[in-house]
C-alpha cells in the first residue's frame, strides 16, 4: 500500500497504516468521514456545478433516442415518448433542483435513484416491445451507464450497486424476452457485460484517484497544521515564563518594541515585590514561587481589564504595559496594582517594617509630552520612580 492510501485521522487522532482511525481507504473507496467532510467543503461547490451541466446535457442527449424508438419500437412509440417526457423528464429536473439545496449524502443518492431510471426504463420498454429490432435498443445501455459511472461520477459504491442491479437486470431481459431470437442470447450477454464492466471500471479509476490524491492532499495539509502548531507552541515557550506562566523577558522587549513604534501614549510601570528575600527565608523556595505565581496571576488579570500587558522582569520584579498617558492615568492604574496585590493578604511575617502580608512597591513612567521613544530609557526612568517608592517605604506608587 502506498502512503498516499494512510492518512491522519484528524487532529487529535494518531498516525497509523491499519484502521479506520487512521483514515485507511477501504475496497468501497470510502475515506474517513472527517475526511469526506473536508472534501465536500472543499469540492462540494465544484462538484453540484458540475452535476448540474451533466444532467441538462444528459437530459437533452437521453430524449434523443425518441428518434431511434421511432425506428426500434414503432409498436409502443408514442408510450415510449411519453415514458420519457412524462418520468425521466420531470425527475431529473427534480434532481437539477435538489442537487445544491439537500445534504450530501442525499444528493448522491437522489443520484444513483435518477440513474436507476434512465437505466432500468429503457429495459422495461424493450422486454414489452414486440419489434424484432427492440433488442438493438441494447445498444443504448452501455452508454447510460457510461454517462452514470464516468460523466456523474457516482461514488464508486453506488456506482457499483447501480451497475449490477443494471447489469442483472439486463440478464434477467435479455433471458426472459418473448420472441428474442436465441442466437442473440450469448452475443448481447457478452455485450452488456463487457460495456457495464468497462464503465465501471472506468469510474473506480477516477474514484480511486480523486480519494488517494486528496488523501495526500489532506494529510500533507495536516503535517502542515501540526508542524504550524508545534513551531506556535515552541514560540509560546520562548516567550513564556516558566514559573509564572506570563511573558518573558523577551516577550515583554518585543512588546514594548512594538507598542512604541504603533501608539502614540505608552504606560510603563515597574512592579516589585517587597521584601521577598525575607519571605523565602522564612518560607523557603516553594513557598516563595507559589508567592510569585498568585502575585503574576493577579497582574494578569488586572493587565487584561485595562486592556494591558504583564511579564516577569526577572526575580521578584515584573513589568507592565498600558496605552494611557501617564499625567491622567499612571497615578490611578499604579495606585490600584499596588491595592490589589495588597488585597491578597499573603501573610508575611518575616517584614521588619510591621506591614504582616506581602507589598508591592510601584514605579512608572511614560510617553508624556516629550513623546519618548527609546524603550531603555523609559525602562531606567520607571526603575528610577520604583528606587523611589522603595526608599519612601514601600507598598507605595512613585512617578518617574
């Protein structure tokens, strides 16, 4: 078996050459119903399209042989045209309609019934007629059945189901048919067979290229997809914290890149947290990283209701971004930070200034009106505010 016949089942699913959970393509060229959905989404549109055209081409062509009625069956001429007119007229009409409006499941077998007609018609007028030239109406069949299996394309399992139940019916025909000279009987056999088989044939052929390629297609598509996500995920770990599970130091110098060269008012503050040294003496390494996780997972989502962005600077200390003017907003957004990791009340008992939970103290600075652009000195210049909250006692804001 080639590797275009094995394909990955969907996203989560796992690689495998045995098993429908591996999107094997079985004897009746039948792909994984992901798989199908996918083709349908991506060749439904093209394939009602082309159906459409088939079946007024096919409709047009079918009612011509009227004429050779005339000739073949002159007995029951005028039911033969009104069998035509009066069935397969209106029915593939109905099926030019449906086609594009029903699932497409149905459509393939509103398909396949339309086929039954135009088949299995023209055998029932040839075992009523009484013509000695009925039988060379035989002639027409293949060609129905050329139209069906390689114009249409049926699905190859109804392609094969709509070729023997034609084909044994034309047996059943051709065997049982009064007035049949016996010397035809071995010929138009051979003949039926022959032409059913070759036109089905012909149909697992196309069928079967048209799955393997698209097999191939998918599978390349979700190689592609997996590789795009496993290449996001190692960014994602480039950019992410590992303790704390916020960006990086990395992460955040992108960020701050950007948000200088695309808004006109950018909001640094820089947070750390107070006397954390003291606390992972008392409280030991766990203990202080747990500190850290609570302390960034607030940061987090006070950054995501100002519309702003958080990373760990590195140790104890973390940065935040905010497109505010400092003037209006540093004041408000800073003194709030330090509130709510304040709120936590971690306790601390190892702070020597009486203050019993942990503190962050603030520093910030931004744009402003000299519109200040160079990431490393509105870095130095928040630092610079934090120094200053430090030394006026922490768990305090400063301006820079």
């Amino acid at each position: 078996m080639s590797d275009a016949e094995t394909i990955v089942g969907g996203a989560g699913a796992g690689t495998t050459k045995t098993g429908r959970a591996g999107g094997r393509l079985d004897w009746l060229l039948r792909m994984p119903s992901e798989v199908e959905r996918a083709h349908e989404r991506d060749f439904g549109a093209e394939r009602i399209k082309h159906l459409r055209h088939a079946i007024i081409v096919g409709l047009i062509v079918y009612n011509i042989y009227n004429l050779t009625s005339l000739h073949l069956m002159a007995d029951i001429q005028p039911f033969t045209v009104m069998m035509r007119l009066c069935v397969l007229v209106p029915g593939s009409l109905a099926i030019f309609f449906l086609v594009p409006r029903v699932p497409p499941a149905i459509r393939e077998l509103l398909l396949l019934a339309g086929m039954f007609v135009a088949s299995l018609l023209p055998l029932y007028l040839l075992y009523v007629s009484a013509s000695p030239y009925a039988s060379y109406t035989l002639g027409e069949l293949p060609l129905v059945l050329l139209f069906g299996n390689m114009l249409l394309v049926l699905r190859f399992r109804w392609a094969l189901l709509f070729t023997t139940v034609t084909c044994l019916t034309a047996l059943l025909v051709i065997q049982h048919k009064p007035g049949l000279d016996p010397n035809l009987v071995f010929p138009l056999t051979v003949q039926v067979v022959t032409g059913l088989f070759f036109t089905l044939y012909g149909n697992w052929h196309v069928e079967r290229q048209r799955c393997l390629t698209y097999l191939a297609q998918y599978d390349a598509q979700n190689r592609a997809d997996r590789a795009e996500r496993r290449g996001d995920e190692l960014r994602d770990l480039t950019l992410t914290d590992m303790l704390t599970g916020i960006a990086n130091r990395r992460h955040l110098d992108e960020t701050l890149d950007a948000w200088l060269a695309t808004r006109s008012d950018v909001l640094l503050l820089m947070v750390d947290v107070d006397h954390f040294k003291a606390f992972n003496d008392r409280f030991g390494h766990v203990a202080g990283d747990d500190c850290l996780r609570r302390i960034a997972s607030t940061l987090s989502l006070f950054a995501s209701r100002h519309e702003g962005f958080v990373a760990r600077y590195g140790g104890e200390e973390f940065t935040l971004l905010f497109a505010a003017d400092a003037e209006t907003g540093g004041a408000f957004l800073a003194d709030r930070l330090v509130r709510s990791i304040r709120d936590l009340t971690i306790p601390h008992p190892a702070r020597i200034d009486g203050i019993a939970t942990v503190t962050v103290s603030v520093g910030y600075a931004g744009t402003g009106e000299n519109r200040l652009r160079d990431a490393r000195d509105l870095v130095i210049r928040a630092d610079l505010a934090l120094y200053e909250a430090k030394s006026a006692g922490r768990n305090r804001s400063k301006a820079g």
